[in-house]
C-alpha cells in the first residue's frame, strides 16, 4: 500500500491543521499521523490507497479555512506497522 510523507508550510500550526488533516485522512480511509514540527511545519505520515493519498495531498496544499499553506513537499515513506490515524 502506498504510504507518503508531507511537510506542509505556511501558516498551518494552531489554526486546527492536524485535527482536520486526521478527519480528512480517515474520510478517505487512511492511516497515520499528523505532527506539529519545532519549525513551525506540519508533518503528515500517510498510508492508504494510490488514489487517496493522492487527494489527501491535494487537501493538503489547501487545509483547513484559517490556514495558509505555502508548500506542500511529498517524499516516500516506508509503510509503518501502525493503525488509525493519530494527532501528535
């Protein structure tokens, strides 16, 4: 299963990122994480169908009303072993 991970820049820490990346991600039936990183990014680890993780992307490069998102970078990430999606 294809898995990906973002780092979205901009203005995307407390302005509720995360919590609508999870309820994106899981209306699209994938798994992983979304973490708030020291430099002021967004790290989404992504886990799912081709074509899913596809449009999270696309979410991604727009996110929640109160963000602006700057950057959206997509790299390979080896599939982990867990399951849901998690705010960290």
């Amino acid at each position: 299963m294809p898995a990906a991970r973002f780092l979205v820049s901009g203005r995307v820490q407390g302005v509720f990122f995360r919590a609508s990346a999870r309820e994106q991600a899981l209306a699209l039936g994938i798994e992983g994480q979304a973490v708030n990183l020291p430099d002021g990014r967004v790290e989404v680890l992504a886990v799912g169908d081709a074509a899913a993780v596809d449009a999270l992307e696309r979410w991604l490069w727009q996110g929640p009303p109160a963000a602006r998102v700057d950057a959206v970078e997509r790299t390979a990430w080896p599939e982990p072993a867990a399951s849901g999606f998690r705010i960290a």
